[in-house]
C-alpha cells in the first residue's frame, strides 16, 4: 500500500521548528513527523549519554470525564486504576473481546471524574469510538487529537533542562504535575519511551513552539540534541518495549506479549477479559521473547526464526542496537523456547545466530523510582 501524500498528512505543531532545524520527514501513523536530523545513530547515542528531544504530538489525546468516569474506564482497559491516585499515570491495555489489542496507552488520572487518555495516533479515534459507544449518559468522551503537542525530553540531563525552565523535577516515575508557561497549563509527566530518566511534556498546541524553544535553550548547553522517530525506535527496541502494530495488535494478546503486568487479573470485568483468563490459564502458544545477535546479522520484522530444521515464529521488531552495536529484536516464539537458547533466524537468506535474552538488552542510564 503506497504512504499516503503528503497533503493528506497532518503536521505537528512544531512542524515549522523541524524544518528549520533540517529534519527528514516520514508518515507515520498518519501524520508527517521528523525521521532525523543529524543521523539515527548519532541522536540515539546523544540520549544514552546526555539527553534529547522528540516531538511525539502525532501522539493521541482524549479526554473521559463526568460522574464515575474513571470507574467506567477500569471496566474498559485493562490495567487497574485502582492501583494509583491523581496525579499517577498508568500504561494500560485497550482490548477486542477476542482478547487481541486494539491498542495500548498511558492513562493520566485526574480525579475520579476526570482522565486524561494517551493512546497511539493510527489508533486514537477507534479507541474513542469504542469508549464513546459503551460510555454510560454521564460520561463525556471527547477526542482532544489536535489540541495538545506532546514534548518529550529524555536522558541524563532531562533534570537539568527542566529545572533550567523553572519547571519541577525529581517526581516519581508515572506521576505528574502541572506547571504554568506563560499561562498556558503544562502536564510534566515522569515517562518516556527510551529506559532514560526522561519527562514527557502534554502542551496546549499554541503553546508548544514557546515550550519546545525553551527546552531547547536550556538543552543545548548540557548537550540535548533534538532526535526523531528513528532514534526513538532504535532506543524503545533496546529497551524491548513494545511497538502497537508489530509487537502488539489486534492480533496479538497482552498474554502472549507477556504484558500481564498491566492486566488487573483481580478485576471483575474489563474488555477481553474471558478470552484472556482463558489464555492465561491454558497457556499462549506464542511468547515475545527477545534476542541478541552472536554475529553481525541485523533482524526486520518479518523476518523467520529457526531452531534447527523448525520454524519456531517470527520477528516482530528487529534493528541494528547502536549501544551493542549488534543486532537486537523481538519475536513472537513457541513457549518452549527460553532464554539462553540459541535460535537462528533468516536475514535474506543466510540463517544467522542469536541468542534469547530477557530484555532490556542494554542498562539504561536513570528511570528512577
């Protein structure tokens, strides 16, 4: 299927400040967002050892509210949100009745009427679409897509940039506070996508131009760099966090995913719930697992993996891990491959070796606690 055009495509709105900054531009999720600017690698070593910064607005928005809106919810996704309070966030699960997921994204819980949803952009309107046709009368759901950018500062000088813009730091990790810029009302979440200590900033959208100069005013000094959606895959894929898409789908159940952490087993209802009880107590007959390269072959998804003469799955997410400097992937395999196996997978016709590792494939520098 040929990307759409690019007139077809909605733009950050910062996009003005990534042309000047020379950036190259893809489709993804159907909005054109910066690739990179300087060069995949070098951004993606730039976050390991100082800091970045990525703008991740094609990232949805939506807003639940009204009496009982966060009760509502916890009967919908699946993580628990009577685990947090106001001001946590969560990563939660948005599921089929089948038990695959439709998608995946972090919950900002602003009262026990009042949530601040994140989903995925390709995603955001079915995830509000399903929300809206189950909420009960009181229950607003609104989809906020276009109101908000969302900034995410990520690595070791993340601390010093946001202080450096007076803004609070040193929050737990999945908690939030507000801030005011310039009267515009910011959310300063402890998240990210990359294992870095890291902040991700929720901006009204004619505010973000003043909020993304100013962090990278306070940035440039300590070495923040801005980086694009290629370095930030390259970083979730060491960390084996998963993509919506490749790593999760609706074909592929948070069971097999191995995200049962973010499941409320506890809870009487949520959406996919029968199907994934049953999953779990039968067994999946797939698992992610992750792998390391022993040679030089680099993993694509797509790609078939081999234990001897049985193809035993297939990769999911698989890239060159520029801290390594090795291939890097994960693959949905049969349950009984475990880690520290040797498998063999099919990188255009050569069967290469990896080895199954337990994710993170590298220590990241700082998540906090």
């Amino acid at each position: 299927m040929a990307d759409p055009s690019d007139e077809e495509l909605l733009t950050s709105p910062l996009h003005d400040r990534h042309v000047g900054l020379g950036a190259k531009f893809a489709p993804f999720g159907g909005w054109s967002m910066p690739l990179e600017y300087t060069g995949a690698v070098k951004e993606h070593v730039a976050v390991r050892t100082a800091g970045g910064i990525f703008d991740v607005s094609h990232l949805g928005k939506a807003v639940v509210s009204g009496p009982g809106a966060a009760a509502f919810l916890n009967e919908c996704l699946t993580n628990d949100l009577g685990r947090i309070a106001t001001g946590q966030a969560q990563y939660t699960l948005c599921c089929s009745d089948g038990g695959g997921v439709v998608d995946d994204l972090i919950a900002y819980l602003r009262g026990d009427d009042d949530v601040f949803l994140i989903p995925n952009a390709s995603n955001t309107a079915e995830v509000v679409g399903l929300l809206e046709a189950a909420a009960p009368a009181q229950v607003d759901v609104v989809n906020r897509h276009r109101d908000f950018a969302v900034i995410a500062v990520q690595g070791q000088v993340s601390d010093a940039v946001l202080e450096a813009m007076g803004y609070p730091t040193g929050h737990p990790y999945m908690s939030y506070v507000q801030v005011d810029h310039d009267g515009a009302d910011v959310i300063v979440c402890r998240t990210g996508y990359t294992g870095e200590l890291g902040y991700e900033l929720v901006v009204p959208a004619d505010a973000a131009g003043s909020v993304w100069d100013a962090a990278m005013a306070a940035g440039e000094p300590r070495g923040l760099v801005p980086a694009g959606l290629a370095a930030r895959d390259t970083l979730r894929t060491e960390m084996g966090y998963p993509l919506h898409g490749q790593d999760l789908s609706p074909e592929i159940s948070p069971v097999q995913a191995r995200l049962g952490w973010a499941v409320g087993w506890d809870k009487p209802q949520f959406w996919g719930h029968e199907a994934l009880r049953h999953e779990r107590e039968s067994g999946p007959a797939r698992l992610l697992r992750g792998f390391v390269a022993d040679g030089r072959g680099i993993p694509r998804p797509g790609m078939t993996v081999l234990k001897g003469s049985d193809e035993i799955g297939s990769v999911t997410s698989g890239t060159y891990s520029p801290t390594l400097r090795k291939g890097v992937a994960l693959a949905l395999l049969h349950p009984e491959i475990l880690v520290g196996d040797q498998v063999e997978v099919d990188v255009r016709g050569r069967r290469e070796l990896f080895t199954v590792t337990k994710p993170p494939f590298v220590t990241p520098g700082v998540r906090g606690s």
